[in-house]
C-alpha cells in the first residue's frame, strides 16, 4: 500500500527573508503510519506536486490556515483523479468543520497509536469521515522519533547552511496566551516527553542545529533541569521559544546549547528589558516575536516600542499583525465585538489586518507593520542580522569540533573531524 503526503505550500511573511525548514507535522504523523505502508513525501513549498502519482490514499497535512486555501485545491486534483484524500495537522484541527467540505476523512488530534485502525477501516472500504481525539490524547510514552527519512535532506538549505531539524520535547501549555491556539491543539495542561526518549530522538538526528518546537521551555523547572543536563554531551546548538527566566536554568541551558530563544516582546518594560539582558549575559541570542495591534497600542506606541527593540539591541525581530485564529481567546472576543474584518485564510499569515484595532484604522496598522520592518532592519536587512547569528553558531561549533558544512554542489555536507560524511 502506497501513501502519498503532502505538505501544501502557503504565502510568506512580506519583507521576512524566505527559507524552509524541514516541517515537523509531516515527520510525526509518519512516524505513526504501520508498518509495510510505503510513505512519499511532497513538501510543496519546494518541490512540485506530482498529481499522476498512482497512490492508494493521498494525506495532507496542515499547519498554518493560510495554507486551507491551496490545501483545498490539492485535494480537488487528487480526487478529480479518483484518489481517496484524508486531512490532518493543526489547520485541520482549527477548521474541523470547513475542511471535511473538501475531504473523504479528517484525522482530529494526536496520531500515535491511532493510525492503525485508519488504515485498516481504508483497507475495508469503511473510511469514517472523521477520526476525533481532540480531547483524549494518547500516553506521552507513545511519542516516538519522528520518522526524518522521508524528507528530501537536500531541499532544506539556504545558500548552503543546512536549516534547523524540528523536535519537540513536550505537548500541551498551562499558559493559554491570548493570541495563542494551544490550548485548544493540544490541551491546557504540560505534558512532558519522558528525557530519555528526548535524548533517544536528538541523538538519532544527524543535523547539529535543531529547532526545539515546544510552545513554552517555562513550564516545570525539575523537568527542564534533568533535560538540559542530559542535552549538555550532545554538544547540539538549538533554538526555542521562551525558556524559564532562572538563573539556574539560564546556565543549563546555555550549556546544553542554547543558541538563540524567541522571545515575546510586548512592552517596553524593564521586566523585558532584563529579561533579554539575562540570555545575552548567558550568550544566548533573541529573536524577538513582536505582535503589532493589540488593543492597547496606537501609532506611537508602536513606534517607541520599535525604538526599544533597537536600544536593548535586539539581535534579531519578526514583526507579525495580531491575527484572530479560530480557537484562540481573542478570536472569541472579537467576534463578539463584531471586530472581524474577513475569513479570507489566504490572507491568515499574520501579515495582514484582518480585524478593526481599537486605535486606529486597519490602513494604519498595516502601515505600521511595514515601519517596523523598514525601521529595525534600516542598517542592515533581516539577511545580514540572521547572519550575524550563524557566525555565532559557526564559531561555537568550530571551537567544539562540531561544525559541519553542506556543499550544494557536491549535496554532501563535510565535518572536520571525520571528513566527507
């Protein structure tokens, strides 16, 4: 049996530099697939889809709502062609009730553990039109080594710096920020990965710089001890959203690799201020994540928000408009309000101003959006500040013997230690 997956591709953010990292939905859910199913992968962000590819089902997974519009597109060629096409990943979870318009089956939840009986239902000819775990997640225990094989290493480089590997550490955030949709994904309460399994699935990775995608490393300060100790050997250097403001847990960190957090910057308070001060005195890099168009800023305050950003020197910034996606707190409240502008998910990219801010106009806040890009980046492009960064990195891993270069021409990557690898 053969299964075709595919990864839609989606519009980038305007004036962010355009680079792909290997997509983490896809390699989780095929880690799951039993046995004997034969899986090929399609990311569609860089390589074309082959819709004559004479697979027995079509899966296609979704991240981000702004990429439903052209996921839908897909799956009408694919079933023009008489294939059988199942949904999944976070979009799907989001738009539950849109995308079963334009699927023969929905997956809902956390696959490990699941699949099996999918598959089996297909084999039968007895496909459900939805498979819903949205609220029953499967053990921790069960989260195993995502299944990287399937990608083609080749397409994840940008002018020869092989990008970040994707893995995660633990599901689940106690946090339930405003803007955010995990509490809804993947349940309000912190369901950490056993470190040993974590440690199994670094060490399986070969690619030295990883990208670790849990939504808080802030959550149970023993846990994030114990996983940072056992990080520290594998001489890794990882990027992560916010880590837990502690002395202690700064050092570990910074031991076991830290290279650069992104780090939500919402004000100009010394609370932020001291904050990214602290993972700078670790060595620790900031990418700061900036929502523009909370009900509490106008113009001005915008623009002394972006001056704050240069003072603090900020190493890197993504600038994004606040986007009301299904299922977060402010979605709720604005559609009460009557604040929402459109449902058009093409325009979902956090980009765009699909709401009325509370003070200013939408032309405004998009304006605004552009000033802040232009204004950070004024003496040098995000290019030259990500950059900056990889020399860090490259420095730290030449000092420790771990650097490892990819050659696009040859598409083998060299390591100094041990040679052509």
């Amino acid at each position: 049996m053969k299964l075709k997956l595919v990864y839609p591709r989606w519009p980038k953010l305007d004036r962010q530099t355009e680079f792909h990292l290997p997509p983490h939905g896809p390699v989780v859910f095929a880690a799951a697939v039993p046995a004997g199913i034969e899986v090929a992968f399609t990311d569609e962000n860089l390589e074309a889809i082959d819709f004559d590819d004479p697979a027995d089902l079509v899966a296609i997974s979704t991240m981000l709502t702004c990429q439903l519009p052209r996921a839908f597109e897909v799956a009408r060629e694919f079933k023009a062609r008489g294939r059988t096409v199942i949904f999944g990943g976070i979009a799907t979870m989001l738009h539950a009730e849109e995308v079963m318009q334009h699927a023969d089956s929905v997956f809902l939840g956390e696959v490990e553990g699941r699949l099996e009986a999918l598959f089996d239902d297909f084999r039968k000819g007895k496909l459900k039109k939805v498979y819903d775990f949205m609220n029953n997640p499967p053990a921790i225990e069960l989260v195993g080594t995502a299944r990287r094989e399937i990608l083609n290493r080749e397409l994840y480089n940008y002018r020869g710096v092989q990008m970040l590997d994707l893995v995660h550490a633990s599901r689940g955030c106690k946090f339930d920020c405003f803007p955010c949709c995990t509490g809804f994904l993947g349940g309000k309460k912190f369901r950490p990965r056993p470190v040993d399994q974590v440690i199994e699935e670094m060490e399986a990775i070969r690619n030295n710089r990883l990208f670790i995608v849990d939504n808080s490393l802030a959550q149970d300060r023993e846990w994030l001890k114990d996983l940072f100790t056992a990080m520290i050997p594998l001489k890794k250097k990882w990027v992560s959203h916010p880590i837990l403001d502690d002395p202690e847990i700064l050092r570990l960190a910074a031991d076991a690799g830290a290279w650069y957090v992104y780090q939500a910057v919402f004000d100009t308070s010394d609370v932020i201020r001291n904050r990214i001060r602290r993972l700078k005195d670790h060595g620790i890099g900031v990418e700061g994540t900036i929502i523009l168009g909370t009900d509490d800023q106008d113009e001005d305050d915008i623009k002394r928000l972006v001056d704050f950003l240069l003072e603090v020197e900020l190493d890197v910034a993504e600038f994004t408009i606040l986007t009301p996606f299904p299922h977060s707190p402010i979605r709720g409240q604005m559609e009460k309000e009557g604040r929402i502008l459109s449902n058009n998910w093409i325009d979902y990219t956090a980009g765009k101003v699909v709401f009325q801010p509370k003070k200013m106009t939408p032309e405004k806040l998009q304006e605004m959006y552009h000033y802040a890009w232009d204004t950070f980046y004024a003496g040098g492009g995000h290019q030259l500040k990500m950059g900056e960064l990889f020399k860090n990195v490259i420095r730290r891993e030449m000092d420790d013997g771990t650097y490892r270069r990819y050659n696009p021409k040859t598409r083998r990557t060299f390591d100094k230690q041990k040679g052509q690898a």
